[in-house]
C-alpha cells in the first residue's frame, strides 16, 4: 500500500522569481537535515554542484540536463517507466555523463528511479548501488577505468555494458532484463536475469543463475551456470556447461516467442508453459521475475509527483508551493 504526503511551503520570493518556479522540473537537496530547492532543466546540475557526500537528491518527474557525477549521493527519481495507477511519469536524463567518484569516500553512490537512452561512462566507482533504473549504455571509459562491488537490482540495460578485464572489476546484476550484444568483463554474478541480445555469455569468472538467455552464442570455461532456460544462438551448439540443470528451448517455441525483441512496454512476464519448462534453484520461475526479489520498476524511495505554485507572491512577498510526495509502504 502506498501513502501520499501534502507539504505547503512558503518560499520567500528571493529564492526564485514566479517564472522560474512555475517550472514543473523540480529538485530538493537533503544535506543534514537541510533541504534546498532547485528548479528548471538545470536542477540536478544545481544540486548535484551544492551537494558533498552523503547527500540525498529528489528528481521530479520530467526531463532534466545530466550531470557528470563526483560525489557519492544518492540520487532519486520518480521511476523509469509510465505509473499508470498514479499518472506518475519518469525522471529522464537528456544527456551523456559520466561517473568518477574518489575511492577515499566513505559513502555510497546510489541511483534510483531514473531513465536514460544515454551513455553513462563510468571511470572509477566502487560499492555503488543501481535501483529500478534504465540505461541505455554502461560504457568504461578506458583500461584503467573500473567499477568494484556494483549492484544492479531491477534494472534494464539496453544497449551495451561494456566493462574491461580489470580484477578490480566485480558486480551483481539481480533480476535485472539486459538487452545488449555482448558483456564484457570477469567477476559477474547473473541471479534472476533475462538475456534478450546476442553473444551475452563472454563474461569470464562469472556465475550465472536461474536466467533466461536467448540468442546465446557460447559458454565461457571460466565461468558457471545452474538452473538457466536458454536458447542457441543461430543453431550455434558452442553453449556447453559442465551440469546438466540447465534447459535448452528451441527459439520458435510458442512458450518463449514473447521475450523475443527489446520495448520498454514489453513486462516480459513468463507464459504458463515456459514456466513449466524449469524451476530456478529455489523453486520458484526463472528469469526476473522469480527469486526472493522479483522484478518490479516502481521505486522504492518517496517520489514527487504533484509541484504546484501559485501564479503570484502573497502581499507579503512569500510563494506558497504545493508538494506532494508519494512513498511507498
């Protein structure tokens, strides 16, 4: 059950002039208890310039210009998708950025609720935690680059996530829907993961675990795979692994015909009949939505889905605003 919360502020006038405020793009940032305002296409870049580790920034829904990230706060969204039980639209960054944060920080970079058809480079990031977010391309930016002890819960990746061979990189991807032609990388754990492109299996030292991969074009020796549905590759029959808990599909069959294609629209819920092909190792279905975290885009953290203001200041110079801030319980 979700519970929503009215705020009304009164802001005095010389924090924003009436066009400026009026603007349906809104940021807040929680420093310390403190929170500011920021508002216009430009709020995250405003907010993200005032914040120092361990921040929390709060994106409205709408589309705000990106902003290359430095310091480990967490940053919010309204979610990644249309919520047509509350009308609430995503938060979506218009541009490329890259994210390139300090190993001396003690905190934690932390995205959720966002989308995004632009590529993301990471530099250096460690222990950092994607929520409920989609991406289009995770990109590292060079040989040196390198991302240690990610998490990816309930993401879409759509285009490429495109790592290094680095042994400082490490990642988790937990019911996450990746749609790209190839991972590249060592130290990947795959838990509860649905695979739509091409040559998804080059990930060395990995583990992959009640997924479902289609398209697969080979099998890595270095790596490990328990309890998957999967399909070949162009009738490829390099797909070996050393169990036999996995289960091979034919890729016309009419139980997995509709996870075939990429759409952000497109659920990818299982048919009856492909789940009775194979049970995860816990029992429950494979791919995203089986597991002890099945797959679900709504955020978890309070969104901001009303921002009224009034046309003018009061007589004695204050603006009343309207807030309203949707959490879930």
């Amino acid at each position: 059950m979700k519970k929503f919360i009215v705020l009304f502020v009164a802001v005095m006038a010389m924090f924003a002039t009436t066009a400026k405020a009026q603007s349906s793009l809104l940021a807040t940032l929680n420093h310390e208890g403190t929170i500011s305002t920021f508002y216009g296409t430009d709020a995250l870049i405003q907010a993200h310039a005032a914040a120092a580790d361990g921040d929390v920034i709060t994106l409205s829904s709408g589309t705000f210009q990106s902003v290359n990230i430095t310091k480990a706060v967490t940053l919010r969204g309204a979610g990644m998708v249309l919520d047509a039980a509350t009308q609430t639209e995503p938060t979506v960054l218009a541009n490329e950025f890259s994210i390139n944060i300090s190993d001396e920080t003690t905190q934690r970079l932390t995205i959720e609720g966002i989308y995004t058809n632009q590529r993301v480079t990471i530099n250096k990031l460690k222990n950092a935690m994607f929520l409920k977010d989609r991406f289009s391309s995770i990109y590292f930016g060079s040989s040196q680059s390198y991302g240690k002890d990610l998490t990816f819960i309930h993401c879409r990746i759509t285009r490429e996530y495109s790592g290094n061979n680095s042994s400082n990189n490490s990642a988790v991807f937990q019911n996450c829907l990746i749609n790209v032609n190839s991972i590249i990388g060592k130290n990947y754990i795959f838990n509860n993961c649905l695979f739509l492109g091409e040559y998804t299996t080059h990930c060395y030292n990995s583990e992959y675990k009640n997924c479902i991969i289609l398209n697969s074009y080979s099998t890595e020796s270095t790596s490990t795979y328990y309890n998957n549905l999967y399909c070949k590759y162009s009738g490829s029959n390099s797909f070996n692994v050393t169990n036999n808990t996995n289960v091979e599909v034919a890729k016309d069959n009419e139980a997995i015909k509709n996870l075939f294609g990429y759409s952000d629209d497109n659920e990818y819920k299982l048919t009856e009949a492909a789940k009775a092909l194979i049970k995860g190792t816990d029992g429950t279905e494979v791919g995203i939505y089986g597991g002890n975290l099945p797959y679900d885009p709504t955020p978890t953290n309070p969104q901001i889905s009303k921002f009224n203001v009034a046309a003018k200041t009061t007589a004695d110079g204050k603006l009343s605003v309207d807030i309203e801030v949707k959490s879930a319980e």
